[in-house]
C-alpha cells in the first residue's frame, strides 16, 4: 500500500509551473481545504492584500470583509501540477486552472 501522500509522477498530469490556480476573490471565504489537499505547498491563508480586493463585487467585498479578509493566498504557484485536488475540494468552487 502506498501511504506518500504525494502524487506519484504517473498521477501529474503536468510539470509545474505550465497551469497555475486562478482564485475567484468573490468566492474564497479561506476556509483553507485547498491549503490541506494541496501536496506542493501552492496555498496559504491569509488577509487579502489592499490591492487584490479592488476587483471583488459589492457582495463580494461584503462577504470577505465578514471573514476578516482570510482568504486563500498563491504562495508557490509555480509548483502547481494540475493534480486537480484543490478544485474538487474548495466547498465555494473558487478554485480554477489556467494556463500560465
Ligand atoms: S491542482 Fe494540485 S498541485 Fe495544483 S494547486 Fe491544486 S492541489 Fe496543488
């Protein structure tokens, strides 16, 4: 049985750095499941910068506000290989893939 929590190389479906996870800002309330799936160590939680919650909607501003600002931050985006873990687990389908 193979207890790694790590992917092995069969399971990536790419080499880091060609996608990178896109947050939907009016979405992520930093319930921080991306940061516990994720096996390369892409996510934090953290207070959402000034400048990144100039995009977000009136709900959306009142919605993170609410939570205090916590949201889930890019911290390694470069090491994402598209394992796919953090889309299925995000309980606020905040979380996409695009292509760097
Ligand atoms: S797709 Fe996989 S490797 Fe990429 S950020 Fe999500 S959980 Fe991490």
């Amino acid at each position: 049985m193979n207890n790694n929590p790590l992917p092995d190389n069969k399971e990536c479906k790419q080499e880091p750095g060609v996608f990178t996870p896109v947050i939907d800002r009016n979405r992520c309330e930093g319930k921080a499941d991306c940061v516990s799936v994720c096996p390369y160590t892409v996510f934090a939680v953290g207070t959402l910068p000034k400048e990144q919650r100039t995009g977000l909607t009136l709900v959306g501003k009142l919605k993170a506000a609410a939570h205090g600002w916590q949201q889930a931050l890019l911290v390694n985006p470069e090491n994402c290989r598209v394992c796919g873990l953090c889309v299925k687990a995000c309980p606020e389908h905040a979380i996409t893939l695009a292509r760097t």
